[in-house]
C-alpha cells in the first residue's frame, strides 16, 4: 500500500480527489473567505458603532487540504474495525 493521503487514518476525504488532514489541530487562517462581505459589513458596522482592533480581524481555523496522492512523514494505516 502507497503511504498517501487516501490511505491515511487522519485524511477524510472529501471526494473530489482533495480532503483534509486532521492529523494535528486546525491551524489559524485569517480574512480569506468572505472579504468583501465583511468588508462591506464593516464599513457599516464602524459608522455606527467603531471596532476594537480585535473586532476587525475575520478568525477562523482550518485543517490543511491535500491532494489524495499528496504524504507526509507522519502517514499511518487506517484501522478497519473488526
């Protein structure tokens, strides 16, 4: 068996040839899915009621996406039940 992702007990595909890795937590990733809406939310938000530094910030965590034929140096095996 190829040490891959597909073959991996922390990938859950997604089935489209791509997945996530769950072998660690998700990891921070900041303001890139809904920019222009929230940009366009803000802009609302600051006339009526001004943001602490914190408050513009769009927080969110992710596990990494991966290609199926995608490995690591952590792969291991998936445990089928018995």
């Amino acid at each position: 068996m190829d040490k891959i992702c597909m073959h991996c007990r922390f990938w859950l595909d997604d089935e489209k040839d791509t997945g996530e890795c769950r072998r660690r937590a998700p990891s921070p990733v900041f303001g890139h899915r809904f920019d222009k809406m929230l940009a366009a939310v803000r802009k609302l938000e600051e006339e009526y009621a001004p943001a602490t530094e914190m408050d513009r910030v769009d927080r969110q965590a992710e596990w990494p996406f991966t290609d199926n034929d995608d490995w690591c140096g952590e792969w291991e095996q998936i445990v089928k039940p018995e």
